[in-house]
C-alpha cells in the first residue's frame, strides 16, 4: 500500500505514451512526470551527452519521492540505463528490454524490424537485447526521424504521415519481417499508419506496454504496489514551453494536461 509516485521521464513530450499504459495498467498509481523540453531531441546526442541529462533528470525526480523510475525515451534508456541503476537505490525501468522481450515472443520466423531515432537504432540496444534472446534472428533497423514532428504537428493520420511511412517502411517490406519494435515514444500514435502500410501482416510491438507491464510486475515484486482504489495524482514538470506541452500532449494522453509546471532542471 506503498502511495509514493511513479517518476517518468523522456526528452519531451513523448513519454505521455508510457504514461498513458501506466494509468491503464497500474490506475491507483500516482505519477510524476518530467519531459526535458529544453533539450530535446535526445536521439542526436552524444552517449556521455544523454547520460549526464539522464541523472540530473533522475535526481530531479528523487526530489518528489518517487519509489520507482522509468525511464520513457528510447535513446536514455540505451544509453544510460545501466548507470542510471547502478547510481541509484530504488528501481529503474526502461523501455528496451520489455520491447525487445515482446518482439522475440512474437516473432515466428525471427526476421525482426525495429524503427526509432537515429540514436536508438546506432546504439543498437534493440537489436542486442533481442539477440541475446534468440541469437539466430535476423534483425533489420531504421531511424524514422520525421515520425517524430509529424507526430507533434497532429498529422499523425494524414496523407503526409502515410507518404512518409511509404518511404521508410519499404525497405523492412522487402525483408519479410513478422514483427516491428516502435522504437520511439513518438511512434505508438503513428500504430494504425504503421500497420496500413505494412499490410496488417506484421506484429507490432510497443515497448511503452511493455513496460507498464512490466513496472506492474517489479512493483508487485517489491511489494510496493499502492492498492488503494482511489483517484490517483499526475503532476507534470518540463524545463521549457509548457504551453506547447499543454497543448500537444493532450493528443498524447487523451485528455488534458493540468497541474504542469517549469523547472531549472540544470540545479539538478
């Protein structure tokens, strides 16, 4: 009946993905979420880059006495996971491995796509995960930059988004693939786009349910689980333009955004 928060953070607004499968997984949960708004995009930045931003946005979030932390963007998650558990006592929870886990299980011929940032997709960290899972898969990435603004522009299911998607998906068409990771918090929005284009013939796998499922499944272990049933709390925190967050990532929950505030994330 532990009632401390969830601690979620992204680069910026994307993140509201996960956010959004924790309300639906875990609703007693209250949540705490930063979105780095100042310094986004991550997914072009260094490793040490990415690393430094992800400890001082989990430091921040120690501040509001989180009892767990997951880390929502695809390129910290890549780069700094291991740090980030290694530097800090309570639980942290990113998005690859339970994306990675889900591809390998529903996978039959082990032809594998994964689509993200170009920081994601050159870390590798997908596409390591899933073969130490099934070492005899063919794994086939692509960064899909402009899924990300289009996304943000509210276009996700217009003609622009399906010209692009075209464009960017048909080279995993030409690799018989059965299942594609979305590789970005971004991308879950662009599902039906996705699925279209590639013909409703390929799994989809998305890591942000993934990870709710399995941030269910630590809280459970760790027996810190808040099973009071009653309205839960959501507090927002971004470092620049809570406005624009306000704005676009209602599309993202669903409904809208209130009790945002700005932060100096640099006196973390």
């Amino acid at each position: 009946m532990d009632t401390r928060p969830i601690g979620v953070f992204d680069s910026g607004i994307g993140g509201l993905t996960v956010v959004k499968e924790i309300m639906d997984t875990l609703p007693n949960e209250n949540i705490v979420y930063f979105g780095d708004t100042a310094r986004v995009p991550y997914g072009s930045k260094s490793a040490e880059t990415v690393t430094r931003f992800a400890k001082q946005n989990t430091r921040f979030l120690l501040t509001k006495n989180v009892k767990a932390i997951v880390v929502a963007c695809n390129t910290a998650s890549a780069f700094s996971l291991d740090e980030l558990q290694n530097a800090f006592e309570i639980p942290v929870i990113g998005v690859i491995k339970p994306g990675a886990n889900a591809a390998a299980k529903a996978s039959k011929n082990k032809r594998i796509g994964i689509i993200g940032t170009e920081g994601t997709v050159n870390s590798r960290a997908y596409e390591k995960a899933i073969i130490k899972l099934l070492p005899d898969a063919k794994i086939y990435a692509y960064p899909c930059p402009l899924f990300v603004p289009i996304v943000e522009e509210g276009w996700a299911n217009t003609k622009v988004s399906y010209m692009v998607a075209e464009e960017y998906l048909s080279q995993l068409k030409e690799k018989q693939i059965d299942a594609l990771v979305m590789g970005c918090t971004h991308y879950p929005l662009l599902t039906k786009v996705v699925d279209d284009v590639l013909e409703h013939k390929v799994k989809l796998i998305n890591p942000a349910r993934e990870t709710a499922l399995e941030l269910k499944r630590i809280l459970n272990e760790n027996c810190i689980e808040n099973t009071i049933d009653n309205s839960a709390e959501y507090e927002y925190y971004v470092s620049d333009n809570p406005d624009k967050f306000k704005r676009v990532g209602g599309n993202f929950l669903e409904h809208d955004i209130i009790n945002i505030r700005k932060i100096d994330i640099e006196k973390f």
